[in-house]
C-alpha cells in the first residue's frame, strides 16, 4: 500500500509541475484532481465492499468455531456425567468392561471434539481473522490516499477562490482609478 501511497504522491505532483505555469491552471489541475478523486473514491468503495464479504466470512467462522466449542463442552459434560453415575463399583467383570468400554468411547469422543475445534481455531479461523484484518488495513489505506486528495483538492480550491479574490479586487482597483482619472480631465 505503501507504493499506492506514493504513486498517489508521484501523479499529484506531475500533475502540479505540468499545471503551474499555465494561466488556467486551476480548471485543469481541479479536473485531474476530480479524476484522481473519483478513481480514490472508487478504490475505497471497493475496499468496503472486499472488507464487508470478509467480515461476514469471518462471523461464519466464528459462528462454526462457537458450535465446535459447543459439541466439545457437550462431550465433556456427558463424560462427566457418565462417571458421576457410576459411583458404585462394578457388580461384576462384564459390568467393569462394559464401563471401560463406555468411557473409552466418551474420551475418544471429547478428544476428537477438542482436536477439530483446535483444527478450525488454526486453520480457517486464523485464515479468516488474518483475512480481515488485511481488508481492514487495505480499506484504510483506501480512505487515507482519499483523503489525501481531498486534502490537495481543498488546498487547489482555496488558491483558486484566493485568486479569484484577487482578480475580484484588481478589477475593483482598476474601475475605481478608471473613474478617477476620468473625473480629473476637465
């Protein structure tokens, strides 16, 4: 973003050195400034749009990621339980290994919930979390090199209406020294 920066930078000041000498300079240095700002403009536009499409990317992930946790804590509470129910000790070895067995298959069940969840929060999450930060920091850097223009397009304006001005008191001057030496010949 760094070298949109200072392109927009490089075509500001092309376009200023191409314009100064000129004597309507204003009206062609305000359309190439509306161009450049019409095209920022555009840029920071779809900068929102690209951010708007990975934010909701994002809120699926994260969404997914809650249901996972969720699945996760549901293995863990039905293990917990399973256990609290079996307080007494086992009535005989078929009962013992029937026990095993359960809770074999409640570990397995809490250790596979933790593994995908684990998976999602480091693969698409931290994909998608990377995702929008870069459309944030790329939708901000839109909104600075707009921001930029704008800044020199509010400066070229003021020199334009300070001209104006001038011009305005020039003619003022000019018609009142007109008047004047017409009234002093007899």
């Amino acid at each position: 973003m760094r070298y949109f920066l200072d392109g927009t930078w490089a075509a500001i000041a092309s376009t200023l050195s191409r314009l100064r000498g000129r004597r309507n300079a204003g009206t062609a240095m305000a359309f190439h400034l509306q161009s450049l700002l019409d095209l920022r403009s555009d840029a920071e536009k779809a900068a929102k749009a690209a951010f708007e499409l990975v934010a909701a990317a994002r809120a699926r992930e994260d969404r997914e990621q809650a249901r996972l946790v969720a699945e996760w804590q549901s293995a863990r509470s039905a293990r917990e339980q399973a256990t609290a129910r079996w307080t007494s000790a086992p009535a005989n070895a078929g009962q013992a290994l029937t026990r095993e067995q359960y809770r074999g298959r409640l570990d397995h069940d809490v250790a596979r919930a933790a593994r995908i969840a684990q998976e999602h929060r480091a693969g698409p999450l931290a994909t998608a979390t990377k995702s929008e930060d870069d459309a944030r920091a790329a939708c901000q850097e839109a909104r600075l090199a707009l921001e930029a223009i704008l800044k020199v397009k509010g400066r070229a304006e003021a020199e334009e209406a300070q001209r104006a001005e001038r011009r305005a008191e020039d003619e003022a001057s000019d018609h009142a020294n007109a008047a004047f030496a017409r009234r002093r010949r007899p």
